[in-house]
C-alpha cells in the first residue's frame, strides 16, 4: 500500500511516502526531516491548526510518532508519521513549529520514553513524580491485570481445589502476561526460564 | 442609554416570578423518585437460570463478578444413562468495582441477570459492597417489565421464528399476542 | 508604615530598590490541587507581580486512569464503558467517536434509524453538557441564582436520556453498528415534550445572567484568545468559535446526519470570557433546533432495525484510523491502530479539554490575578477530560 507521496507528498519532504487505507492518507517521513516538513505543512500548505502527537509501539520494529494537522480553509487533514528505531528513540521537538506540542510531546515523553530533542521542559505530564517506567509501552504490563486473579479462568463445575483447568490456561483474557516469563517463579523449579532481561529494567508495572 | 442596574432588576425579575411558582425539587426520600424500566439501578440474579456457564464472568470488563461451582452427578433414570450437571455454590457481584455497563446481561444466554433501578444499598464500608446471590436474588422483585419499544422498531426475529413454530404445530393457527418487546 | 507596605506587596519584599521605588519580589501561588474554583483537581501555579500574573503553568495529571492503556486490555464492547467516562458531561459524544472508528475499519453500514437517534442524543448530550456550564461558570463569578435553573432544565432533559438508555450520565448505549436496543414507546414524544419545556424557559436564563452588569464586567475584555493561538493550540469548539475561527465539525467534516442537517455555527470574535459564554448560549439553542429536526426525522422513517448484528467475538481488521467528531467542549477524537485483534493495538485519546487548557499558559500572563477564576471558568473543562 505504501507508495511515494503523490503531489502533497512531494511538497512536503522529497523523500515521503504515502499510505491510503480507510479513506484517510497517513505520509510517512524520515525523522530527520521531521522538524522541515512540520513547517512546511504549516507555512506553504496551510495546516495550521495542531491536533495531536502521539506515538505507537510497535515493539522491535521501533516506534511510530503520529501528528495529525488540520488546515481550516480547505478543510483537510494531514496526517503525519515517522518510525523511530528501538535503538534510538528521539526526535527532534515540534515546540517550534506549534507550541501546542509541547503537551503532546510530554506525555508522549513519560508514555513511551521517546526523547523529544530541544524541547523547553520535558517533564513528565500526566504520572506522579517518581513513576518508573513508560506505561504506554507494550512491554509495560497493566497493573489491574497481575494484582488479582481473573475471576473467569474457572470452569464450569470445576472451582473446587483439585480441578486446575489447565485448558483455559491458554487463553488468557487481554493484558495478562504469560506465567512463564512474568511473575513469581518458586526457587524450586529453578529449570523454567527466568523473566526476559530488558534493557532498562523492564517489565515493570504500575505501583 | 440604558438605565444602570437594569440588567440586575431584569434577573431579580425571574427570581421574583419564580418564586410563585411551585417548587420543582424532589422530596426524597419522603417521596420516591419513579425511574424508567430500564433503569441501571442494580444487577439482580436470577437464580434458577443459571448454568454455570461463566460467560458474564469472562465478558466483565472489570473482573467483579465471582462464581463458584461444582458438578453433581444425577442417578441414571430406568433404563437412561447417568448425567452431570454443575451446581452453583457462589455467585457475587463486587458493585465497588462494577461499572454498570450492563456487558453481563447482555452476554447472558439464558436470561438470569437483569437491571433493577433499586439504588438504596449505599454501605458505610466500602469491603461490604460485594453482594452474594442471596441478596442478589431479592432484588428480582423489583425488575421492571421490559418497555414496549417504538412501532417502527424492528420485530424481533424471535417472535417471528415462535409464530413459525406455533403455525406449524397448530393447524388452526392462533395469532401471537405477544407484545413487541426490545429486541437484544 | 513600613512593615505594613511589606504585607501589601507580599512576604519577603525588599524594601526599597536603587531607583528609590518600592522593590517587589514575585511570588508563587498554588491554585489546587483542591481549590474551590478549579471544580476537579487541577492545579495551577502562577507566578505573580503585585496583583499581574506573569507566568502560569497549568500542573495536570491528578486523576490520571490511564484509560489508553486500558483500552488495549478490552473489546470494543467493553471500550465504550470506559470511553464515555472521561468527559463526564459529554459520554454519549465520547462513545460515539469509539464506534465510528470501529464501523469505519469494519466497513459496516448502520441502519438509517440508529445514525438518526445518534445524532438526536449527541444533540441532547450538548445540551446537557452547555447547561452545566451555563450553571456553573455564574458561579465562580459569585452568581449562585443560574445553576438552579440550569439544573432543572437538566433534570428534563435526564429524564428521557435515562428512559432510553437507563442512565443519566454514562449512556452505554452506543455499540459498534448501532445501538444498544430500541427507543421506548411513545419516548419519541416525551423527548420532544422535554425539548419544548427547556426551549420555553430558556429565556429566564438568558435573563438572569445576560444582562446582568456584575457579569459583563468581570467577562468582557477578559482573557483574550487570539485566532493564532488557537491554531497553534488545537483548541476547539466553542472556545476556538469565541476567538473568530469558524470550524466546526458537524459541519466542516459531517458524521452521522449532520450532512443532512442546517447546522448554524455560532462564532463570535472577540474571544473574551464573554464571547465564549454566548458561543455556549446560543449554541444550546441551535442544538435544540438540530434535537427537533431529528425527531422529526425519526417520527417518519421507515421501520427498520437500529443495531447490526454482530459476530460473537468481534475482530477490527488491521490498519490505523482517525475518527473525530465535534463534541461539547470541542474535538473528540480516536486514533485507533489495529492489529486484527479483538482488542485494539492503540487507541490515542485526543480530548477537548488536553489542548484547550495548555493555552492557559500563554492566556494567563498579564491577567490580573482576581481575573484569573474568570478566564479559567470560561476555558470550559472537565478534569478527567485533561488528565485522561
């Protein structure tokens, strides 16, 4: 589905790509132009007015930062991609170009742990001080989702000690990690695989 | 030039003219408030329609409702087979937790949650919110009827099938008398 | 003499500068967390000179829930319970933007009579939503007469709302292809009963609070938004249509039936505490035109089902989508990533109050600070609308 920008595309970075799905074109450019076709967006073509920015996690494939812009004379929308590598999450700050941003990139900042460069105060947002970890990760296990068992594992006729319903075990209900790689492990069976190391420490999970 | 303060005078005006008007506040609770049938009161269970089969439990989206249960073998009768049932032994909702969605209802197969517009059961503790199927079977008296729904609703394919079924069986055909009711 | 100087211009001035004037030192007020004018738990820190705000700076995230992360644990059923629940005032709006998303991706049509009854209760919704603040920014300006009124146009308007979808604040009752089940009986006469009666008395409100002296003189020429900012800002609905920027949604980009309705956007220019008050007035009154014309609409449409069946565990096909729609307090919007899965990969909140408070930042400076509980009352928000 991917192809070159087509006209608008063009005039906003030379090296964008365009992607039509739904009705809606998302363009793609490369985080190095970012700042560039920002401004361009807004001083040639017209999209003045600033939506949102955000970012989706798509695990070791890096992360996307999405801006979506509106012009209000003709009635468009603009929306706007770049995909950051894993192994570096930073960008450079739209603050410049909209100053509404900067809210955006903050929570985008504490959420995925994307390094806004330049950017005036970044801070975090919305978490308490001293929150660990980037919860909008998906690596980022929710905390609503370990601190109680789920109540629908049960089998019908089976809640007492001795059944274990090992074939609802499978499939467990969305957010619940896998017992295997997250959790308490008895010091017994020393034989199962230890959590997966992650690079800063992860999972962690909400206190 | 418009006279200074007029614009207050015109506000004291309404305040005035409101004033000898009958009051519209509520006298709860001297007086009863009458809610609409489908209220999002309370979750009533009833108890004879459940089979155990843990649906609402898994659609909950905030895990508050716990069931427990177990299987009961019933003696084969002359000449059949023996067969197992599952017996509830706990059924209870945690209203603390509970969003009132009404995702339970929806999912139940055989009709044995409903809403209640009942809303008195305030607790000071917040660890007493969890009812059991004892109280949650009382509350099936106070379940409304269902509202007749809009003549130009759809019929439910239900009464369409029962009245197929009903022509089929009876050769002199009675009409349906069923009233239309909310299609799920 | 002196040491009562000190207490008029604030603890720790020096008292006399080279130039011979009074030295002043800027001092660091806390607005909230728990403030009484703040309804919610939003904090503000103002840096003040003397009575002149120089520097603000709006400290969010108290009632954070992280609904975003939660939403990638449910199903699209499960979503629109939580999705109604951020902007309190305006959840049947907040459902909606779920659902198209949802029907865009899936490429399901939904039956004429659900798109009607779905603009009909977001039209009802606003005017819910237009009555709470209409009530209640009276208020901080030391106004308590208005709210009753409001409340008891609210408590018409709840009525049929609860009738139909059994709640009075979290509806439940959009679902993906429709809605949750039919209207009641004769609902759609009681509804335009309640549309009358609201309509009928709207006048009184009109009179206690739109002339009134005290009220014009702590809004008009208070706290101006400048077109640019609003752009630069993404601030939305009545607020942006307050500073001269004429775009709204229902209009500009229709969803549902709005194509087929006459929506008359209320714009003003000025941008002031008062503009945006009278953007809220009249557009509560242009929803209420929009509310009969549905009803009209409905009253003649042929009988038809208002939901879609659905398959019993519903997989939005993968791809990404933005659904926004024009809520009460401004843009609304979804952007929803998805994987195949019941549940989506992403789903970004955009909400209106998020990018309308941050402006306050750039609004407050050189307000006065007696000023400032007017412009942070007229900015029309809801907490858990910013915090998410």
């Amino acid at each position: 589905m991917t192809e070159p920008g087509g006209e608008l595309g063009a005039r906003l970075s030379a090296t964008s790509t365009a992607e039509a799905a739904y009705g809606q074109v998302t363009y793609d450019v490369a985080p190095a132009d970012w700042v560039a076709t920002l401004t361009r967006a807004r001083d040639d073509l017209g999209f003045t007015f600033f939506d949102w920015l955000t970012a989706v996690d798509h695990e070791a494939d890096g992360m996307d930062v999405v801006v979506h812009l509106w012009c209000l004379d003709r009635r468009e929308h603009l929306l706007l991609r770049t995909r950051l590598p894993t192994a570096g999450l930073s960008l450079a700050t739209a603050t410049g170009v909209f100053a509404g941003a900067s809210w955006h990139e903050r929570e985008t900042f504490e959420m995925f742990g994307i390094d806004f460069t330049g950017h005036p105060h970044l801070v975090p947002l919305l978490l308490p001080d001293g929150f660990e970890g980037h919860p909008l990760r998906k690596d980022f296990v929710l905390a609503a989702r370990v601190a109680k068992a789920w109540p629908g594992a049960k089998e019908p006729g089976e809640s007492d000690a001795g059944h274990t319903a090992p074939a609802r075990r499978a499939s467990r209900p969305p957010g619940v990690p896998d017992p295997a790689v997250w959790g308490p492990h008895p010091p017994a069976t020393g034989a199962e695989p230890a959590p997966a190391p992650e690079p800063d420490g992860r999972p962690e999970v909400e206190p | 030039m418009r006279l200074p303060g007029a614009g207050l005078a015109k506000g004291l005006a309404v305040t005035m003219r409101t004033m000898t008007k009958r009051s519209v506040t509520d006298q709860y609770p001297d007086v009863k408030p009458e809610l609409p049938p489908r209220s999002r009161g309370v979750i009533a269970l009833l108890e004879e329609n459940c089979t155990v089969c843990m649906l609402c439990a898994r659609e909950c989206p905030d895990w508050c409702i716990y069931i427990d249960s177990h299987k009961e073998t019933i003696p084969a009768p002359e000449g059949g087979r023996e067969r197992q049932r599952n017996v509830l032994d706990r059924f209870a909702i945690d209203f603390s937790l509970c969003m009132y969605c009404g995702i339970c209802i929806e999912a139940c197969p055989f009709d044995a949650l409903f809403w209640s517009p009942e809303f008195e059961y305030a607790e000071f503790d917040i660890r007493n919110m969890t009812h059991e199927k004892e109280r949650l079977g009382q509350w099936m008296s106070t379940v409304p009827p269902p509202p007749a729904v809009d003549g130009r609703a759809e019929r439910p394919k239900e009464l369409d099938a029962a009245r197929k079924a009903m022509e089929k069986a009876a050769a002199p055909a009675a009409p349906p008398a069923a009233p239309v009711e909310a299609a799920e | 003499m002196v040491t009562e100087r000190i207490v008029g211009m604030g603890a720790g001035a020096d008292l006399v500068d080279d130039g011979g004037r009074i030295a002043t030192q800027d001092m660091v007020l806390n607005i909230g967390p728990q403030h009484p004018s703040t309804h919610g738990v939003l904090r503000l820190r103002i840096t003040l000179d003397g009575e002149r705000i120089v520097d603000a700076e709006p400290i969010v995230g108290y009632m954070h829930r992280g609904a975003e992360k939660l939403f990638e644990v449910r199903d699209y059923r499960q979503i629109i319970v939580l999705a109604n629940r951020h902007d309190w005032l305006s959840a049947f709006a907040n459902e909606l933007g779920v659902v198209l998303a949802a029907e865009r991706m899936l490429g399901m049509d939904v039956p004429v009579r659900a798109v009607w009854a779905r603009t009909l209760l977001a039209e009802l919704n606003r005017v819910l939503n237009h009555l709470m603040f209409l009530g209640s920014y009276p208020i901080e300006l030391g106004a308590i007469t208005p709210i009753f009124y409001a409340f008891r146009e609210r408590e018409t308007l709840q009525a049929v709302m609860e009738e139909i979808s059994g709640g009075r604040m979290h509806y439940m009752f959009n679902r993906v292809g429709g809605l949750k089940e039919d209207l009641p009986a004769g609902w759609l006469g009681r509804a335009r009963r309640a549309v009358t009666d609201v309509r009928s008395r709207l006048p009184d409100l009109d009179r206690l609070v739109m002339g009134n002296e005290i009220f014009l003189a702590r809004t008009k020429g208070v706290g101006i938004i400048s077109p640019e900012m609003v752009a630069a800002y993404g601030v939305s609905g009545p607020i942006a249509r307050a500073s001269g920027v004429d775009f709204d949604l229902r209009r500009d980009e229709p969803y549902l039936a709005y194509g087929e309705l006459p929506v008359t956007v209320v714009t003003r220019t000025d941008g002031d505490c008062l503009s945006r008050f009278q953007c809220l007035f009249e557009q509560l009154q242009v929803s209420l035109d929009l509310a009969d014309a549905c009803l009209d609409r409905l009253g003649s449409l042929p009988p038809g089902p208002i939901n879609t069946r659905l398959p019993k565990v519903l997989k939005v096909p993968e791809g990404a989508t933005y659904a926004w729609t024009e809520n009460p307090l401004g843009i609304n919007g979804y952007y929803l990533v998805s994987k195949g899965d019941k549940t989506p990969w992403r789903l970004k909140l955009r909400s209106a109050s998020f990018n309308n408070i941050q402006v306050l930042g750039e609004l407050l400076p050189g307000a006065l600070i007696a000023d400032m509980v007017a412009i942070l009352g007229s900015m029309f928000f809801v907490v858990g609308d910013i915090d998410k």
